[in-house]
C-alpha cells in the first residue's frame, strides 16, 4: 500500500542577523540556510495494517504524512502510495486516502455536522441513498446518535472527534493517515477512538498509518512502530521487539514492613546498582528496581530470603521510557 525510498524534504530557511543595516541586506540579498526535515526515509507498509510512526517534536513525522497524501513535494526520493504518486494530486489517489488532524477540522463550526458532512458527500459523488447508508453506518459505530443534528461548536470535544473522523471516512479511504487523532481528548474518548479504529480497520480492511504522544494509543493499536528522529528513521519493527532489545530488564516494585534495613537501598543514588539490581526510587519503604530478565528469579529469591516483603510486584518497564531512551540515545537501528 505504501512504498517509500530515500524520502528526503529540505526546507531553505532565510538567514538574517538583528539591526538595521543587516535588515536592508537581508531585503536586498537574502541568504539560507537548508534544515533537512526528513532525510532518505524508506519503509513499505502491507495493506491492512495497522503502523505506529513515533518520533519527538521536529523529528519530521508530520512532514512525511504530508509528503504521503501530496501536500508536500519531496527534495528527493519516492513515495508510491496505494499505487499513485502522491504530490500529482490525482483524483483516483484523492479517493483512496483520508488525512485526520488532531488540531485541525474541516466541519463547520456553526452549522450541524450533518450539512457538512452533505456536503463531503457531493464532493466525493456518493449517492443520497448511499450517503445516507454510510452515515448512518458510521454513526453506529462512532455511538453518534442525536449528535450530528447540533452545531459542531455544541458538541463536546470527544464528539467533534468522532464528527471529524465520520466525515474524513464517509468516501470509505482505504488509507487513513492519522496525526495526534486523540489529542486533548480525556480518557473514555480516548479508548472510544481508538476502538473505532480498530473496528474500522478489521471490518473494511483500511490500512493506517498513526502517529501519537499517547504511548497507549501506539500500544493499543499497533503490533509494528516506525521510529523516526532528526528526520532519520532509527527503527522499523515491532513493537515488541523494540522492547526486548531496548529494556533487557524487568521493574521490581517491593514494600518492605517496618523495622527492615533499607540502607543497601537508601545509601544509593537513583540510578545506581545495588545488589538486588539498578535502584530506580526509595520512598519510604518502598523500592523500585530495574533487574536484568535473565536475573530476575535469583534477586526475587533474594529479596524473599533476606527482608520481610509485604507486596512485590514485577512488570515491564512503562514503554514510554523505552522510547524515550531510543531517541536519547538517537542509534539507528
């Protein structure tokens, strides 16, 4: 469905110094600066999938998206997506693809969202009968009921979300490009979207193409993740994967009853290793530890053997640190 080579964008950026002699020179005699947003990305995606794209602010995520539905020319390289090159703009192309922004709308503010979405439906040549079927379809699955007769600007924010992505997927794209789609919603809005993509992708086979901060909404939705950083793509894989390579550790979380000696746990710094693995937090008899997998049965013993636990508990590291630590590091991969 989508074929990237070497996908570069280069932005020239004006140069000019403060005062008012470099402000006529900057008028007469502009110099640059070239900033490479994005720099010689290459990945495939299957159709049907479902791809997280992560990166830090800058990293050039939203750049890529752009270049993918053709609102941006690449510097260099190629994008075939769903068969077309995208920046000709082709009609067919138009009608394979839907781009939602989070921060941004395309219903309008003080109408219904139902006249807008009448109108999407003139633009993309449906039928009123097969417009009519495709509402109320998405409806249902959005549990929209009631609310697309009221003003957009009366609908709460998690409503007008579920209203935007109705109408980004009334002409039923078969590629959904997705930029922060959860952003500012609160928690059940959150979960409501991402089970309406989830729903979508399985019942019309749409492949998408997800970006977010929301680290559960990457693990709720995608089993494979695109890293990008500096413009530089640094991993392409699964999610999975990712974790194993990048936390070869387990946290151990440990409540102590009083009385017990916490010295070989509050002597150390944060950070520092220990004899029952890497000391993350003490606070009060608590203990948070990072052990490595492969010596986790013999600490847990340890720490059994040696102090009176009242509760121990043993998880993955939160996955956000683990991206977190990738793009620190910056290791393409």
């Amino acid at each position: 469905m989508i074929q990237v080579e070497n996908l570069t964008k280069t932005y020239p950026v004006a140069i000019k110094e403060p005062g008012l002699q470099n402000t006529l020179r900057h008028f007469f005699q502009r110099r640059y600066r070239q900033i490479q947003a994005v720099r010689s990305v290459s990945f495939t995606i299957e159709p049907g999938a479902i791809v997280g794209f992560l990166g830090p602010n800058g990293a050039g995520k939203t750049t890529t998206l752009k270049m993918l539905t053709g609102l941006v020319h690449p510097t260099s390289g190629r994008a075939i997506v769903g068969g077309h090159i995208p920046f000709r703009r082709e009609a067919a192309f138009l009608r394979q693809i839907s781009l939602v922004m989070g921060q941004k709308q395309q219903l309008i503010w003080d109408l219904p969202a139902i006249d807008s979405l009448s109108i999407n439906a003139s633009v993309y040549g449906l039928t009123d009968t097969e417009a009519k079927r495709r509402i109320g379809e998405l409806t249902e699955m959005l549990a929209l009921g009631g609310k697309l007769t009221q003003p957009v600007r009366k609908l709460s924010l998690g409503e007008r979300m579920k209203a935007e992505l109705l109408a980004a997927l009334l002409h039923r794209p078969r590629l959904l490009f997705l930029d922060e789609p959860t952003l500012g919603l609160d928690v059940n809005a959150q979960m409501a979207v991402r089970q309406f993509l989830r729903d979508y992708n399985q019942q019309f086979g749409a492949t998408l193409l997800l970006t977010s901060h929301y680290m559960a909404d990457i693990t709720a939705l995608c089993p494979r993740v695109l890293l990008i950083h500096q413009g530089t793509l640094i991993y392409d894989g699964d999610l999975e994967g990712l974790l194993s390579r990048f936390a070869p550790y387990r946290e151990v979380r440990v409540d102590l009853a009083q009385g017990q000696d916490m010295g070989v746990f509050s002597s150390m710094a944060p950070g520092n290793p220990s004899a029952y693995g890497l000391v993350e937090s003490v606070d009060g008899l608590s203990v948070r530890l990072l052990v490595e997998r492969q010596a986790l049965t013999s600490t847990v013993s340890r720490l059994l053997a040696n102090f009176e636990v009242l509760d121990l508990t043993v998880t993955d590291p939160p996955v956000e640190e683990v991206i977190g630590q990738v793009f620190q590091d910056g290791e393409v991969l």
